[in-house]
C-alpha cells in the first residue's frame, strides 16, 4: 500500500471519526444536516425531484436493436455492463488478482472481421473466462432521439454506428484505426451516445442514493453506499481544435433535443470563426481543397482550450468548473497549461472514460502534451475537495482506477506511437480491442516509376542513424552526379529531428542549391522559396510532413521526388507523385520517385503499397 493510498484511508478516518462524534449532541447534529441540505442543492434531491425522475424513465420503454429494455435496469441493474464494470465491487478487476495489476500480461488473437475491420483482442492472462457480459443499455432519455437520428441514416451507417456502441458498451478499451470521412460523423455520434449513457447513468444512481440516505437519516440507519469517485468528472474527451470540440459538442446536444443548453451562444461564438471571418476551406468549390483538410482546419484551428459540461436532469451547463462538472473537452496543450498553471490536476483523479479523437493530427502538434495530460490521469488526488469518503468506490481508495478506465483512440491510419500508447499506457482489465482495415495500393498517376530503396537496420535505436547515413552515403551521390536528378528535385522528409539534421547536412554540401519549407517558415519566406525552386532558381526544395499537414500547398516545378522517409498520411504520397502534372507537357517518363524504408516502416508502408504487397517489401533483401 502506497503513502497515497495511507494518506486517504487516514482522512476516511478521520471523517467517520468527526461524524461519530457529532452525533453525540442530537441537537447541533439536526441543525447541521439542515444547513447541508440547503447548501449542497447539486447533491440531495426532493422527493419531487426523485418522482418527476422516476416518471421520466418511464417515458419511453421501447426496445432499440440490439440494446435492452430500460426497465430492465430497474429490475436488475446489477446486470448492466455499466454496473458490472464500473460497481462498488466490479466483476472485473475483482477478477484479476491484485498483484497481477502491476505487471500485466496480455494474451492476444485475431478476432473475426468486423464492419469496422480486422479485430484484434488482448486479454489479461491472469483474468478467467468467465467473467459475466451483457448487452448494452441505453438510458430512456437518450433511446427516442436516438432512433429518429438513426432512421435518418442509410442502413449501412445503422449497422456501424451499432456495431461501433455495442463494443464501447464492453467498456473495454479500444483502438480505432479507421475513422474514414463517410463514417466519420456516424462514429462521433455513437461515441457522444455512449458518454452521455455513462454520465447520466452515474448521476442517476447518485440521485437515488440521495434519497436513501436522507431517508436513513430520517429513520436513523445507515447503510454502506459506494457510489462515487474522488471529484465528479468521469468523462475526459480530448481534441486537436476548437473546431473538434464544436462538433462533439453539438453531437451531444442532437442526442438530447428539449434539454436547456446553458451558454450555448457564448460556446458558438468562442469556437466558431467571427461572425464576420470568412473561411476559405468551407466556402471554397468542392474539389478546391482535399476533403480531409477542410474537415481538419475548416472553422476555428485554436488548440488551446478547455470547458467543462454539467449534466443535470433538465439542462447541459456549459463552462462549468471542472470539479463541478461531469465531462471535460479539451485540447492536451490547453489542459496541460491549467494543470501546470494551478498545479493540480486532481479533477482528472475520477476519469472512467478516456477519448481521444484525431489522434493523427494530434501527432502534427505536440505529442508530449498528450503523454502529459495522460500522466495525470486517475492519479491519487492532492486535496479532499469536499469529498464524501464514506461514498467512495474502494478500488478509488485503492488506486486502481487506471485498471477499469475505458481508453478509446480514434484515428483514420496507426502509427507506432500510436501502437505504443495502446499497448503500453491502458490496462483496462476487462480487456482491449484494435480495430485496423485492410490497406488497397494508393492510387498514382500512371507510368510513374515508383522505386523503393531499402535499407538494413540493426534495431529501432539505431534506425534514424542507420538511415541519414545510407541517405548521405548511398542515395544522395549518385543524385547529385546525375544531371536530369539533381535539378527539379524535392526531398520530403517527415520527421522535424530528421529535417533538422538533413537541412544542416545539405547547407554545407558546396554544390547544393537549396530551398526549404517547414511548419516554421513565415509566408513571405514561403512564397521565395517556392518561386525559386519554380523558377529553377533553386535546384532542390527540402519540405516536411508538417508543412504540407498544415499548408497543403500545391507545389510546383517538380520532376525528380526523394521520400527520406514515408509519410504517415498515405494521401500525401499520391499528392506528391502528382504535382509534376502541375506543369504542362510533363510526361510520366519524366518523373522518378525514390522512397527510402526500413523493417521498422511496415506501417507506413502498408499504407502506400497495400496490406497484400507490404510483406513482400519488408521481407525482401
């Protein structure tokens, strides 16, 4: 057992201890009950409040496809996955031996395909077979909204959406590699219906207890009630733009229609453009602009922010304070700087659920910001913050509340890092899913002569070593010595440490005639080099994966292209092969394409070449 854990088992006691005492004088023990009742308005509930909720339960008793029947709950709740998992004693990390938690081991199979993909399983070895698993339920206020959003929807997108809520009801974690623009909005909606049923069924059960222990009070009883956390937020979405959060945010709202929306016009105005901003990307023809990058940084691309949302039974309270509230939204870099700035992250300490969205462009910012938030994820708090520990679940007390936390990555391709922060950083013991897709060939221009150049690599430390060196030793030289190769030529390098050490290599070499473009270059610094390299001024054009993310600019001027590296978004591939045909009279004879790879580029290079034709690569000498 941990000081931490010592330190909060110590104010337990000292709670029941102050409690004890106070009931000794009957009188002031009456008084201070009123009062408490009277300040804590969010905490207890009337008697009306419990009946208007009762009969709103019962508003709606039919059956979604798949999902059971709310009054089911009502007969036995223990039955609900919800309960099963997240309960004073859960099903599941009561099955897992407590020093088995520490140093979990996975056993891992291929599970059949799904809609959603190729499915792949890991399970604690130390768990049994048999723990019990239900279907969802969907709470009642959600089921009407939620079966006229679906009749509107074509039936291929009812059965993903389904099929996408039926495993977020697992409440295992889950990886999702496929998050493709036509399903894009179909997978969001699912994903804000699972929260909002997780959120209100906390709050639901909270209410209830309320009522029975008013009523003990009254009658003098008491039983043992666990039912909360260490601070009220369960829910944690975090997201790349304000334009993100806005989306989220109105899936939300669809799934609740007649609900009070507190500050929903300040929350408009803040993530959305001004009223009198005119967006480029979303006001432009169909076809201007590639349709992933008008669905990135179309809208407000601020990444810093943060809000909390307070769910009660007739109204979303947006802005709320964060121990106030039951869901976060936030950028990584916003909520890193609250938590640096205040120097408490204990509003994260009761976190049940964990999104992550847009995973891949949160690999474009800064990725140490999202390993930073995640630190301080279901850690031990600091403060009391007016807890009830006598209403705490005892795997809180103990500290495993990281065990039962639903993780849920959500992003169009895998990266290892990615891949790293699945298997490494979740250790939800009821288990984790990896949903990937089968990749098809990118599609290129026709004619164009596509060389992949591999090189050995000893192990995953040495790799980048391994590679600048080949670059500077094998590649380059006999570029340089060619006259059609060293001219019109573009180096795409992907990785910002990679381009650094490139660019300075490059700068010495006498013979070179270079420009560059990166995430940092300013628009004029921008506009030189690319009439330059156009012009013929400047006989290479180094550029990153960053830049393009961020700009997409259309480049011109392009005969020759040199892949350091593979980009991560495989559309970049085919956009690059394409921008020789910029310019007119270029034949596909002209344009030659060099890529550079090694064993540990598997992933980005199953992108490109397809599932079907990357073994071959990879194991080829």
């Amino acid at each position: 057992m941990n000081s931490n854990t010592v330190r909060l088992l110590t104010v337990l006691n000292v709670v029941h201890s102050k409690r004890a005492i106070s009931e000794v004088d009957t009188t002031t023990s009456i008084k201070s009950i009123k009062k408490k009742k009277l300040q804590t308005t969010e905490t207890t509930v009337s008697q009306t409040d419990v009946t208007s909720l009762r009969q709103e339960e019962k508003v709606s008793q039919d059956t979604a496809p798949g999902v059971a029947s709310e009054m089911d709950v009502e007969v036995s709740e223990g039955d609900d996955q919800h309960e099963l998992h997240f309960g004073a004693t859960s099903e599941f990390l009561s099955s897992v031996p407590n020093e088995s938690l520490q140093s979990l081991e996975w056993t891992q199979h291929a599970s059949t395909s799904t809609l959603l993909g190729g499915m792949t399983e890991l399970v604690p070895t130390s768990a049994p077979k048999n723990v019990k698993t239900t279907t969802p339920v969907l709470i009642s206020r959600l089921k009407g909204p939620h079966e006229a959003k679906k009749s509107a929807l074509a039936e291929a997108q009812r059965k993903i959406q389904d099929e996408f809520f039926a495993l977020l009801s697992s409440y295992k974690d889950i990886f999702l590699s496929k998050t493709e623009l036509p399903i894009l909005s179909d997978l969001r909606d699912a994903a804000t219906l699972h929260v909002l049923n997780h959120v209100m069924k906390i709050r639901r059960r909270i209410l209830k207890n309320n009522e029975k222990v008013a009523h003990e009070k009254d009658v003098g009883s008491q039983s043992d009630i666990r039912d909360q956390g260490f601070t009220r937020p369960s829910i944690l979405i975090l997201l790349p733009f304000r334009n993100s959060a806005l989306r989220w945010l109105n899936s939300m709202i669809s799934h609740m229609p007649g609900m009070q929306v507190e500050n929903h016009s300040r929350f408009t105005s803040e993530f959305s453009l001004p009223s009198d901003a005119i967006d480029k990307l979303t006001s432009a023809a169909h076809g201007v602009y590639p349709e992933d990058h008008v669905e990135t940084f179309g809208g407000n691309i601020d990444d810093d922010f943060r809000i909390g949302l307070k769910l009660t039974r007739k109204s979303i309270k947006i802005f709320s304070e964060f121990f106030k509230s039951d869901i976060i939204i936030a950028s990584p870099f916003g909520l890193r700087r609250v938590i640096e700035q205040e120097k408490n992250g204990d509003f994260l300490s009761s976190i049940e659920v964990l999104v992550v969205d847009q995973l891949n462009v949160l690999t474009m910012q800064n990725w140490d910001h999202l390993e930073f938030v995640l630190s301080h994820v279901n850690r031990l708090p600091k403060e009391s913050h007016d807890t009830d520990f006598s209403r705490i679940k005892p795997w809180y007390l103990d500290g495993h509340a990281s065990y039962l936390r639903q993780s849920i990555l959500l992003s169009p391709y895998e990266t290892p890092e990615m891949r790293a922060l699945f298997n490494r950083q979740f250790s939800n013991v009821a288990g984790k899913l990896r949903l990937r897709k089968s990749w098809p060939p990118v599609k290129v221009p026709e004619g164009v002569q596509q060389n992949f150049v591999k090189f050995d690599s000893s192990n995953l430390q040495t790799e980048p070593d391994q590679r600048f060196e080949y670059f500077t030793t094998q590649l380059l030289p006999s570029v340089l010595k060619s006259a059609v190769q060293s001219a019109n030529t573009v180096i795409f390098v992907p990785s910002y440490f990679d381009f650094v050490r490139v660019r300075r290599y490059l700068k010495e070499l006498p013979e070179m005639s270079l420009a560059v473009l990166f995430e940092e270059s300013s628009n004029q610094d921008i506009s030189r080099a690319r009439q330059a390299f156009f012009s013929g001024n400047k006989s290479f054009l180094l550029t990153t994966e960053r830049f393009h993310f961020f700009r997409r600019y259309k480049l011109r001027g392009i005969r020759n292209i040199i892949f350091y590296a593979l980009p991560e978004h495989p559309q970049f591939y085919t956009e690059f092969l394409s921008f020789p045909f910029l310019d007119e009279g270029v034949d596909a004879a002209d344009v030659t394409c060099r890529a550079l790879f090694s064993k540990y580029d598997a992933l980005r290079l199953e992108r490109i070449v397809g599932t079907e034709a990357v073994l071959n690569l990879i194991n080829s000498p």
